[in-house]
C-alpha cells in the first residue's frame, strides 16, 4: 500500500513539474526514465529465467495425476480470462478511450542529457524456452544441485528488484508524467485511466462468478455460498497485495468449502502461484487501451492469443512482491506487443493502482480451482 501511495505521489509530482517546473528538471527526470528503463530491460529476461525455471522446478510433490490436474484448470482458467477481457475490452474501450497517438509517446521531443546502451544478455523468447526447457528437466530429473543454484539465482533477481527497481518506479513514472503534462496529453491519460480500472474490476467479479458457477455445477455446490465462504480472503489479498501472504486465510476459508485436507494443502499454495486469472484480465485491458492509444487502434485476435498463451507461462511463479505479474510480463509486451519505454511505464503505473483486486481475484480463483480438483481426483490422491 505505501508503494501505491508512492507512485500516487509520483504521478501527481510528475504533472506539476510538467507542467510549471523549469525545462531543465523536466530534462532530469527523462534522463532518469531512460536510464531505469535500460535497468529494467535488462533485468527482465533475468527474471524470466530465474523465476519460470524455478517456479517450474519446484514442482515436484504431489502425485502426477493431480498435479496436471491443477496446473491444466489453472491455465485454462488463466487464458480464459484473457481473452474474456480480450472481447470486452475490444467492444468497451473504443468507446471510452480517447485515441491520440500523442498521448504515449508525449515528449520525447525532450532529450535526455545522456544514455547508458545496456542490452540484456537474453532476448525475451530465449529466456523463456530457456527456462521452461531446464524448469521442467529439473522437476522430471529431481535434481536438487540444479535447483538450488536456480533458487539462488531468484534470490539475486529479487534483491534486484527490492532494492532498485521497486524503490525507483515511482520517480520512473514520474517522469513519465512530467513529459506528457509539457506536452498537454496527461488528462486525456488520466481519464482513461479511471474507465481501464473499472473495466478490470468489474471484469475480476465476473470472472469469479464464472469459475464458481462452473465448479457449482460441477459439484453440486452453491456457488453463491461458495463466494460468500472466500470473502475473508478476498479481503486479506485487498490488504496484502500478495497471494502468497494470504494463503493462511485462503486455506482456511477453502477448508470451510468441504474439500479434501490433502486437496487443499496441495492445490492452494501451488495455485498461489500459477494462477492468476485476474492479473491476466488487468494486463490484458491495461495493454489494449494503451495499444488504442498510442496505435489508434487494436490488436488483433492473431496478434494478441500468442501473447496470451506466452503470459500464461510467463506468469508461472511471477515475484511475490507487488507488481510482480506485471514486472514478469514486461519483457513480452516489448517483444511481441512493441511497446516502448513510455508505454511500459504507463502500464506500471495502470496495474498497480489496482494490483490489490487483481491480487484479490487470483486467490478467490484459487478456491474454485482446488474444489474442481478434489471432485476430479479425490478418490485418486494416493494413486
């Protein structure tokens, strides 16, 4: 919550110095956005590797025909998701987005004083068939050594992270906003921002009405009950921003859903993971407005499905740490959607005003998913 505070801070900062600040502090801060940008390029395929091979290695407890069972609903229900806000979006935001190309890429008419070329050491695509490739050798081949160097490599990225990009977002967009606000685009920005938010929340409940109805019907369950059962999680995940911190409560309120112990020791702490249903729904309106704004139109099914698919792997195990779905995405939306620094922060800046609900979203799912596999696997736990 403080580093929403913060970047609340840094948006506001960066339009009154865009708009009544000298030129030359507007120039810092570009400077500034260039430099972290090229820091955050860089680290990205970092965090891929590390994070995807990790996630994936762990993957080891459990018997086989429950494991596949849990990772296949939560993908499912991950790509789903996307493209459910995928038709939303394409009918919805035409409507309320203002389309102006300028509106992203506003300012770059203000040069930085100097660039630092710092390339990453991976392309986006290698890092991750790098990592699914060794992710997956490690959680067939068991092998401790491999993933014990994976798991110390996680921990120099996330260190990265805690201590210099996290820390530095907030002046990053900043400086964003300082560009747009010289060149007169933000408002236009901002108003855009307040329907992209909504869209996403209201997206996030019906999606969860969707997941509860299908395993209600499944199972014989009221799905109604069942929502009102993992409310106490909703709110945790709301307060936390972190599924993982509200896994006591989301266990706790997945018991009172009358699924199996075993079931739900196993599948709630695993889909705190990799199913994030609605951090997918955010990235996917959050990217689509930003494409409308600053293409003047938007992508394609044939365009956008792959970047799906790819997300969903890539979101395997994103950083447990606010943001962290979207930081995990942001070496894809460069390689496969184009976007540039400016629209990177931009959509920073857009998921994290919500990351608590989308958070919130992921862990309710989790519920749904964990009764569909104890009715499709109990009576096969142990085989």
């Amino acid at each position: 919550m403080k580093l929403i505070g913060r970047l609340l801070l840094g948006i506001i900062a960066g339009i009154l110095m865009g708009l009544f600040a000298p030129l030359f502090l507007t120039q810092l801060l570009v400077t500034f956005k260039g430099l972290f940008g090229e820091l955050l390029n860089f680290a990205v395929p970092l965090m891929i590797l590390f994070y995807v091979m990790s996630g994936i290695g762990s993957l080891q407890k459990g018997s086989g025909r429950v494991l596949g069972v849990t990772i296949g609903l939560s993908y499912l229900s991950t790509i789903t998701a996307g493209l459910l806000a995928f038709f939303a979006a394409s009918y919805i935001l035409p409507e309320v987005v203002v389309v102006n190309s300028s509106d992203i890429d506003a300012g770059q008419h203000i040069q930085p004083y100097f660039t630092i070329g710092l390339p990453p050491l991976l392309a986006v695509s290698s890092a991750l068939v790098t990592a699914f490739v060794f992710g997956v050798g490690i959680s067939v081949t068991r092998s401790k050594e491999l993933l014990k160097i994976t798991d110390h490599g996680r921990g120099v990225v996330e260190l990265l992270l805690l201590k210099a990009i996290i820390p530095g977002l907030p002046i990053y967009i900043c400086g964003v906003f300082a560009e747009m606000a010289a060149a007169g685009t933000v408002f236009n920005t901002i108003s855009t921002f307040i329907w992209v938010l909504a869209l996403a929340l209201f997206l996030h409940w019906v999606w969860l009405f969707v997941l509860y109805t299908g395993a209600g019907l499944g199972t014989g369950k009221n799905p109604l009950i069942m929502l009102r059962t993992m409310l106490p999680a909703y709110i945790t995940a709301v307060g936390t921003l972190s599924s993982a911190a509200a896994i006591p409560v989301t266990v706790d309120c997945a018991r009172k859903l009358k699924i199996n112990n075993h079931v739900v020791d196993f599948a709630i702490p695993l889909c705190a993971t990799i199913h994030l249903s609605g951090s997918v729904i955010t990235i996917t309106i959050c990217t689509m407005a930003i494409m409308l704004m600053s293409l003047g139109g938007l992508p394609s099914m044939a365009m956008y499905i792959p970047f799906l698919m790819a997300l969903g792997v890539a979101l395997v195990a994103a950083p447990g740490i606010p943001g962290g779905a979207v930081m995990a995405s942001v070496g894809l939306m460069t390689s496969m959607l184009g976007f540039n620094d400016s629209a990177i922060a931009l959509m920073i800046a857009l998921y994290l005003a919500q990351d608590s609900f989308g958070t919130a979203c992921n862990v309710v799912g989790d519920g749904a998913i964990a009764t569909v596999v104890d009715h499709i696997s109990s009576d096969r736990w142990n085989s």
